[in-house]
C-alpha cells in the first residue's frame, strides 16, 4: 500500500510499504479521510519532542486524525465489524494498569500513539491498523470529513466537559485555530457567551463567522468578567494569560502545547482561588463527540479548508493549501484518490 514516510527533518514521501495484517485482538481500516495536525508538521520539522527523547524515531509514519471502513480482523475479533465505518482513539494504552482500568489509557506509561508514539504507525496511508477496542463507530450522519474531526473536536469537547462550562456564563477561549473554534463551539452549545482570542486575522475572522458573541486580540480584551478560559493556543505566555483573565473563584482549562516552560506564580493560584486543569487528550470525549456531529448540535466541517490526494501530504506539512481552498485551519487528505 502507499503510505507517507517521514525519513528526517523536512524528508517525506509517499512510498510503498507492507500493508498490514490484523493480529489478535486488532482490525486492518480502509482510511477516507485524515487531517494534518501540528504534531504532524513538527515531526517533519524535527521539532517534536518525542524526537529528543528517543519515544519516536525516523523513519515513521504519522497521521492520528483519521476516519475510514473496516476491511479486515483479527483472530477474537466479532466479524460483525467487517464494513463498518468508524474513526478511531490515538491513545492505545496497555489494558493492564490501573490507568487504563481506570478509563485514563491516555496517560498510561506503556501506551502508544498511532502516529506519534512508540513507532506505531499512522493513518497518513492507505490502511492503519488499530487494536478493536480503540474504534468508535461512525453514525450514517457523520460524514468522513466530520468523521476525521472526532479526534481533535475530541481534545475541544474534553477541554469544555472538564471545565464544567455551564448555560449564562462567559468563556473565552485562546487560540482561533482547529481546537480552540471546536471548543468555541461546544462551549456555545452548552449554553456559554463564547469570546475567541487571539492573534491571527484569519482565524479571528473564522470565528466571527460561527457566530461567538465576541472577537479580540488577545492582549486587547475588553475589560469583561470570564468564569472560564480555555487555552487551545500553543503559545508561550499564554497560559499566564489564561490566568489573569479568569475570574476569581473561576476555572482556567490548558490544552495547549507551548515549545518551551511557562511560568504562573502558584501562591497567585492560591489568593485567586483558580482551578487550573490540563488537558492531554480526548478519548475520553470521543463519544460525546461523535454524538453532537451526529445530531448537528457541532458542526466541524465549515473548519476544512480542502481535501487533497495522498501524493499532496508532504507540501501539505511544509504549508501548501490549494488555490480553492477554503479559509479553515484544518487540511485534509484522501488516500483513495
């Protein structure tokens, strides 16, 4: 099968590679659909972390936002999944530990991460291979460019569950990009004033588009009371910015990445009475998620700028979107076509 293969800093391309074959336990998917993710663009930069600390190594295969068909299982595996479309968690935990048994395999010491972690191969190909017990099944209403957003809408919709946003209150979220607009939606549909935060013009402009009852730059906010903020961003000093736009007594979610540490005063923590949260993942959010695309209450497809062939995947990562492209954050690839 064709698969995109990273061989070092700024080398990819699609090559041919052995398709996989379900073992015990694991299915082989046909993938429709899967979006570009920063992770993605830092593996080929030679920026991402795993990289410095030897938990990824080239050559590998990324691709972790993903949608498609079950063509095949494994031994123990129910037949009845043979056909069934479906997207599919990223954290693969070890189902032994007490973090997995617990619900938590997103946090699991031994885990893998298709695309990411532990040399587990992603769906930036024509097949991925998944254990069953990481599927989540894709309703007929959730198209395959919806179905390829239940990752990252699953990172938004955990970010705003565990923020406990509640209807009435005002929530601002940092950070315009594919996250922070999910998370803006969701916040929306629980009943929350949404603000959007900010520094890119394209993103703001994105988000007026949706509909949120307010768009600013992020360091010129007008002076309003936020009971929750989210940080979808990955910028340095955002979470002190998170921090100081909260409200006393309020709840402050980070889900961002930063490249480098970020310093907040924990005694300032303390006097403001802040509940600060962070945030790794969404699986444990990835069925609520796929509930609200199915039902309409969140739609991300407004999000995806285009859908782009396998052999584009690379100019993809190095920044290329096609000359029709709409003005989404998120990139899509097909590899059918």
């Amino acid at each position: 099968m064709r698969a995109l293969v990273l061989t070092g800093p700024g080398k990819a391309d699609v090559r041919d590679v052995p398709a996989p074959v379900a073992g015990p336990g694991q299915v082989v998917v046909d993938v429709h659909r899967v979006g570009v993710c920063g992770t993605d663009v830092a593996f080929l930069r030679g920026t991402m972390p795993y990289l410095a600390t030897g938990q990824a190594v080239y050559p590998l295969r990324p691709g972790h936002e993903w949608c498609g068909a079950v063509s095949s299982v494994g031994p123990g595996v129910d037949e009845s999944w043979t056909g069934r479309r479906v997207s599919g968690d990223t954290m693969l935990g070890c189902r032994r530990c007490d973090r997995c048994a617990r619900g938590l395999q997103h946090v699991c010491a031994d885990r893998f991460e298709v695309g990411v972690l532990g040399g587990w191969h992603g769906a930036l190909a024509e097949q991925v291979l998944v254990p069953v017990t990481s599927l989540q099944p894709l309703p007929d209403s959730v198209s395959d460019g919806a179905g390829a957003m239940v990752e990252p809408g699953g990172n938004s919709a955990r970010a705003v569950l565990r923020a406990g946003v509640a209807a009435g209150e005002r929530v601002a979220v940092i950070g315009p990009g594919t996250l922070g607009l999910l998370a803006a939606d969701f916040a929306r549909a629980a009943g929350a004033e949404v603000h959007v935060l900010g520094r890119s013009a394209g993103g703001l402009d994105l988000a007026r588009g949706l509909g949120v009852a307010g768009v600013h730059r992020v360091d010129d906010v007008p002076a309003l009371e936020f009971q929750v903020v989210i940080d979808m961003s990955s910028g340095v000093g955002m979470p002190r910015r998170a921090f100081d736009l909260v409200e006393p007594g309020g709840r402050v979610v980070l889900a961002g990445i930063a490249g480098e540490p970020t310093a907040i005063d924990v005694r300032e923590l303390v006097f403001k009475d802040v509940t600060m949260i962070g945030d790794l993942s969404g699986s444990p959010a990835a069925e609520f998620t796929v509930g609200a695309f199915a039902d309409g209450t969140v739609d991300p497809e407004p999000l995806v700028a285009a859908t782009v062939p396998l052999e584009r995947a690379a100019d993809v990562l190095e920044g290329w979107r096609p000359e029709d492209a709409g003005p989404g954050p998120k990139m899509h690839i097909d590899p059918r076509r």
